[in-house]
C-alpha cells in the first residue's frame, strides 16, 4: 500500500516517526496492505479480514478511526498522531 511506505522512508532516514507513522507500521507489519475491499498479508496472501488475528483486528480498527477523524472527524487526533 502507498501509504505504508513513508514509515520505511522515516527509518531510511533515521527520523524520528509521528504517531501516525507508528500506527502505519504496525498495520503493515500485523495486517498487511490494504486496498478497497481487499487486505494482502505481509506473507503476500489476500485475506479475509474475518481471518485477522485480534491484534490485526484491532489494529485495523484503529487505523479506520484514525483515517475518519482525519477525513471527515472533528480531527481529534491530528495532535497526537503528528508532531
């Protein structure tokens, strides 16, 4: 996923990472990319989001939080996701 790749530049880079960054990596390493309406493991294998372990579930969760609040939330999150 495109946007999962700015937390590789970050530790390319030997910067620091947001919050946000953090999450992103986590998703990655415990969910995989994800896409509209698919979800491809970091082993390659498309899943079912159903097959997520509960660290991957709520992780995904979390992810989907954070995008709404940034997209169309009141943006709670922006100060503690970003530095």
């Amino acid at each position: 996923s495109p946007v999962q790749f700015l937390p590789y530049l970050f530790d390319l880079l030997h910067a620091p990472l947001p919050p946000y960054y953090e999450l992103l990596r986590e998703v990655a390493k415990n969910v995989g990319a994800i896409g509209p309406g698919r979800i491809v493991s970091p082993s390659g294998q498309e899943i079912a989001e159903t097959s997520l372990s509960a660290k991957g579930k709520a992780l995904l969760r979390d992810y989907r939080m954070v995008q709404y609040d940034f997209s169309l939330g009141e943006r709670y999150a922006v100060g503690s996701m970003w530095y």
